[in-house]
C-alpha cells in the first residue's frame, strides 16, 4: 500500500482514484442518510455512546451548525461551484494523495447538494439530511468527509505535495527518467 501512494502515478490511474473514492463516499453517505429517514424521527433520539453521539433525524436548509439557513439558494450555488473545481482538480491531478483527498470533498460535497436538490420547495432551497448528534452539532457523513478531506488538503499543502507534477509534460506524459551508470 505504501509503494501505491509513494511515486506519483499517471493521470489515469489518479482518476481511477478520485472516482472510486468519491463513488464510495458518495454512496455510504446516501446509504446512512436513506437508513436515517426510515428509522430516526425528530422528535427523539438514539444513544449510541452516552454524552458522546446520538442519532437525531435533523433537516439543516444552512451550513455548518445550522448557519446560513436564510442563505440556503447561496449555500447550493457555493457548492455547485466548488463541486465543479474539485471534479477539475481531481481530473488534472497526478498525485494518488490530492486524488484520495479530492475525492472524498466530492462525494462529500455532492452528497449533501443531492439533499438540497431532492428536498427543495424551490430553487436549490432544500435542506440536508443531518443525523448524527455530537451534543453540539449535528451533521451526517457527508460531513465527516468533507471534514477529513479539509484536513488532508491542509496537510498536503504544509508537506509540499503538489497537485500537478511540475516536471510532467503537457501532455500529461511522466518526465523522462535518466538513471546514473557508475563505471569502474
């Protein structure tokens, strides 16, 4: 596994990444959130881990910790756009570790502009499907990836870690290696 993420890879095999990791993402966050609605109502909650988590169905038209929820046509717009620059990202880049970061912000982010769309009375005025209770927030998995997605890109970032390979050619091609010869 180490040697899969240690040399940077080609465009296509990066690709592969971003799409499996944001499909599986994507579709753990629909599957808990479908589970949600079926079993957990508003007006009572689960403990899983006393003091810790609960499960409580929420609606949230806003952001995090409810915020924006007046601004819920801005929040859809912001995440249509950003959705769209991680899927650019995630095509352009060479790097297994940007791929697998990108990745999950994608499925995060779509997973929770889907709840916006389906659950709209009007223009991408819906609200997210929130069901997992901290005590003082309440968000779903959608949330938890767009969280350890922030993280890593931060930590890409500080590492240096570029998105692009500055030495590969325009065609996306690897550079060409030479390796030294020792002669005796």
């Amino acid at each position: 596994m180490t040697e899969l993420f240690s040399a940077r890879r080609s465009r296509g095999f990066c690709v592969t990444v971003f799409a499996c990791v944001a499909a599986v993402a994507l579709g753990l966050d629909r599957l808990t959130k479908v589970m949600a609605l079926g079993h957990l109502g508003t007006d009572s909650s689960v403990t899983v881990v006393p003091h810790l988590l609960s499960l409580r169905l929420l609606h949230n038209p806003g952001a995090s910790l409810g915020m924006g929820s007046s601004t819920t046509w801005a929040i859809s717009l912001l995440a249509v756009v950003m959705s769209a620059a991680m899927l650019v990202a995630g095509l352009i880049t060479d790097s297994p570790w940007w791929s697998t970061c990108l990745g999950l912000a994608f499925g995060g982010a779509v997973g929770n502009l889907i709840d916006r769309i389906i659950y709209a009375s009007g223009m991408l005025n819906g609200s997210v499907v929130d069901f997992l209770d901290y005590g003082w927030s309440v968000g779903n998995v959608a949330d938890i990836w767009l969280m350890v997605a922030g993280i890593g890109l931060v930590a890409l970032v500080f590492l240096s870690i570029p998105l692009r390979d500055p030495r590969r050619k325009e065609d996306g091609s690897a550079p060409a290696t030479t390796h030294a010869t020792e002669v005796r």
